[in-house]
C-alpha cells in the first residue's frame, strides 16, 4: 500500500531528522543558559539578548519536536471512546479523528507560513537588549505545523485502511504491538 510505504520511507525518516535538529537546538539552549548562570555567579554579568535568544529558540525547539511526538506514540491521546470499540473501529475512528486534526493544522500551518513571510518582508524584530529577526522563528513554527498536518494525514489515512504500521497505533489502540 502506498500510504504505508510513505509513513515508513518518508514521513519517520523526516520526523527523525526534525527531531534531531530540534534535540539539537534544545543543547545549544542549555549550554547558553548555563553559560549565563556561570557567568553571573562568578562575574554578576549577564550575556547580553540571553532572554531573547531562549525565548525564541525555545519556539522552534517545540515546534520541530511535534511531528516526531506523533510518530513516537509521545503526543498526548485520550482513549476514553476507542477503547471501549472493537480494534477495527477503534481504527477508523482514530483515522477520521487525526485526518481532522490535519485539516486543522493545515490551516493553521497556511496562516503561519504566510506570517512568516510577511515578518521576512517587512523585517520583524523581536525588542529588548538586543534585537532579533523573528522569521526564523516563525518560519520554524510553520514549518513544524505545517509537518504536523502531512503526518496526521497520512497517519488518519493508514488507520482509516486497517492495515497500521507498527508505530501508528499502540497495543490499547487498536491491537497492534508498538514497535519504532
């Protein structure tokens, strides 16, 4: 099946690889903050934009890790409804349910994308000590959402089949034994 092959060629390779920058990025975070508690226990100095740089990368460490959180059975999911139906109907209810989540997100990831470029066009700046471009940011952000949508989508399509692959569903969603 071709939605199968996707999920498993395409979609867990790419959530690997924003998770990997997002885990990246969340070390960089935590060497500047602890650089900056270094720094203002033996000087009292502080490292000039410190609140800006971490607030903003922050941001984009989150929204890279999401996609990659659905893939990992990691996402937050209530199952009060499905577990009381049988693993096939559970199935396509969970499918319909993260095809909806997609549309929703699709959206969402649109109306970020076009802010990203808007804040790219006009030169947005985020304020303080020092300033900083906040298209980076905000193109992470879209780009995460936007990622978010694809997989919901494809996963929804893979339930919405019967056949799931292991990292789809879990043994209390569906039936099926997870497996990364």
């Amino acid at each position: 099946m071709v939605v199968l092959a996707l999920w498993e060629r395409v979609i867990k390779p790419m959530t690997r690889g924003l998770a990997v920058i997002s885990a990246l990025l969340c070390g960089g975070l935590a060497l500047l903050v602890t650089s900056e508690v270094v720094l203002r226990g033996f000087t009292g100095e502080s490292i000039r934009g410190i609140f800006e740089i971490a607030e903003l990368g922050l941001v984009m460490t989150v929204f890279l890790g999401f996609a990659n959180a659905e893939v990992d059975l990691t996402h937050v999911r209530v199952t009060l409804l499905t577990d009381r139906l049988s693993p096939a109907a559970a199935s396509r209810v969970r499918g319909v349910a993260l095809i909806l989540g997609a549309v929703f997100c699709a959206w969402m990831g649109w109306e970020l994308i076009e802010r990203a470029i808007e804040s790219f066009n006009v030169g947005e700046f985020r304020t303080g000590l020092l300033n900083f471009p906040m298209w980076p940011s905000r193109s992470f952000v879209a780009a995460g959402t936007a990622f978010l949508s694809i997989v919901l989508l494809v996963k929804g399509l893979v339930l919405m089949t019967g056949r799931a692959p292991a990292s789809a569903t879990t043994s209390a969603e569906g039936g099926v034994a997870h497996v990364a």
